[in-house]
C-alpha cells in the first residue's frame, strides 16, 4: 500500500491563491469576450477603461486573463514543485533512518548469538605433567 503524503496547511493556502489567480482569469477572459460583442459604450467598456485607468495599462480583458492564468499557474507549480520535494526529502530521510535502524538491529542480534555461543561453552581441563 502506497504512504499518503502528509498535506500541509501552507500548500493549501498556497493553491487556493492560485486558484483565485485562475477564477479571476476565467472572469477576465469571459468578461473580455461578451465586451466585443456588445454594442459600443456599454457597461462592460465602461467598466474596462475604469480598470486600465486605475492601472494605467491599455489592454483588453483577454490579455489581462492571459496574465492572471500564467501567474496562477506559476504559483501552483513551484508551490507543487517545492512541497514534492520537500515530502521526497522526509521519506527518503525516513528509508535511511529504517535502514540504520535496522543494521544495528542486525549487529546487536550478531553480538548476542556470540555471547551465547561463548555461555554455552564449557571449559576445558588441561593437565600438566
């Protein structure tokens, strides 16, 4: 049976910015697209020059979804990339400790049969002349 991967509680909050960078992608992108089929001076147009002026850009919704997905995406891996790892190194830290472990088991289980092969061993009468 395979080990589960204890999950930690930064790595959750980590993937839920992504995600919010993704779900704001997805409005941006939607947003975007029912703008350019709306007639001119909407509330969608209104709403994107208000926006690009508070952040004085000049770019459609379509290209600020684009941004929002790849830095959601960027967080989301290297949060991934770096608990995977991080999780590889507590096992693999583990696999030695069990090995150690159980090397000097084996050694102990060595040394005792010795000593009781040397209690068994009864001693030896030798006459001189």
């Amino acid at each position: 049976m395979k080990a589960k991967r204890k999950i930690y509680k930064s790595e959750i909050v980590w993937i839920v910015i992504a995600s919010l960078f993704g779900i704001a992608a997805l409005f941006f992108g939607i947003i975007g697209i029912v703008e350019r089929y709306l007639p001119v001076n909407n509330w969608i147009s209104r709403f994107i020059t208000q926006y690009n002026n508070a952040f004085n850009s000049n770019l459609p919704f379509t290209v600020h979804a684009t941004i929002y997905l790849a830095i959601g995406l960027a967080i989301y891996l290297i949060s991934t990339l770096v608990y995977a790892n991080y999780s590889e190194t507590r096992f693999q830290k583990r696999q030695r400790r069990q090995a150690r472990r159980r090397m000097e088991e084996s050694i102990e289980l060595e040394a005792n049969s010795e000593e009781e092969t040397i209690e068994e061993a009864k001693p030896i009468d030798i006459e001189f002349n």
